[in-house]
C-alpha cells in the first residue's frame, strides 16, 4: 500500500506569514502546495492530500488532526522565511526523535541542492546559548510546528522555501523558483516513499 502524504500550505486567511519585496508568504505556499500535490496525483511511490485547499485559516492542531483523520504516514509543511536580507536558501527541518521525517528531509534537500540551489538541514530543538536567557531553541517558530505534528503521530518536514527578506529569493522565486522546489519537493517525497522510511 502507498504511503499517505500530506502536503501542508503553511498559513492563509489572516494568517498571511512573513513578506518583503512584494511578495507574502501564504499567496505563495498554497499554489506551491497544489502543484506538488498535482505532480505527485498520479505517483506510483506516495499518494497526496493537500491539507489548505483555500485562502482559509486552519489552527495548526486542526491540520494535525485532518491528517490523522485521513491516515497520512507523513506531513510535508511548505513555508517561507525572514530573516537578514543577505540569506538565500532553501532549508529543512524535523524533530528531534522523528527519525521519519529526518529522512524526509534529508531526501529532499538532496533533489534540492541537485537543482543547484543550496539548502541547509536542521533538527527544530537545536539549541543556541543566549546570553540573557541562556539555552533556549534556535528556531522557536520552526519548533513549534514540528511539535505539534510530532506530538500527533505524524513525522514531518518542514521546507522554508526561501527568504523573503532577500532580494535575491525573490527574484529567484519570481522567475522560476516556484517550480524548481516544487520538482525538488515531488523528488524527494517519491524518493523517501520508495526506501525504509524510518
């Protein structure tokens, strides 16, 4: 039996994420999301489901528990990121412990770079010293959507397409970036359904 995906556009309704350059982040997860969920339709390696069909605001725990309630084996969350305007890449990231969605992730950061684009691998509860508060999550936001699915059974990569923030992403997002982690996205997934997934 095929392996259920889900394929998470982060954001959307009044939730519209981050945004620079004229561009926001839930205008574009939701047609990344359709066109991964549209390649893979007809894959003999996973079967999808799109978790945000519309500009709708879903709570996070609600998109846990659609994917529950459709027996998906794993979740795919597409986002975008902020941060300071010299960053330009794409990353993923998984929970500690989810040795499912670290394979995940590992495959299609493999397609991505594959594309020529970079793209960095992260656990979400890596932990950074500060000087102020000590130990404390590198990447809270990213945490706290991996925790939520992890915590309801479901593995789960999280993609943070690109930046935002950056010129340069933009443009690149603009003249075919879209499409290149779409490609990437759809190869990895395939990729990860085909082998021991855990």
């Amino acid at each position: 039996m095929k392996p259920r995906i889900a394929i998470d556009a982060g954001h959307g309704g009044t939730d519209h994420g981050c945004d620079g350059h004229g561009l926001i982040e839930s205008v574009l997860t939701l047609p990344l999301a359709k066109d991964v969920v549209s390649r893979l339709a007809n894959s003999a390696a996973v079967e999808p489901l799109l978790l945000r069909i519309d500009d709708s605001r879903i709570e996070l725990h609600e998109r846990a528990a659609i994917a529950n309630r459709e027996g998906c084996d794993a979740v795919v969350s597409l986002h975008f990121d902020s941060a300071a305007p010299d960053r330009d890449w794409t990353a993923v990231y998984w929970h500690r412990g989810d040795t499912c969605g670290q394979a995940l992730a590992r495959k299609i950061q493999v397609e991505v770079e594959a594309a020529g684009r970079r793209c960095r691998a992260y656990c979400t509860d890596f932990l950074v010293m500060s000087p102020d508060r000590g130990r404390e999550p590198g990447f809270p936001r990213a945490l706290v959507l991996t925790d939520c699915y992890w915590r309801d059974g479901l593995p789960t990569c999280l993609v943070e397409g690109g930046f935002l923030t950056s010129a340069a992403d933009c443009r690149w997002l603009e003249e075919h970036g879209l499409d290149v982690l779409a490609t990437a996205i759809v190869a990895g997934v395939e990729a990860w359904a085909g082998k021991d997934r855990r």
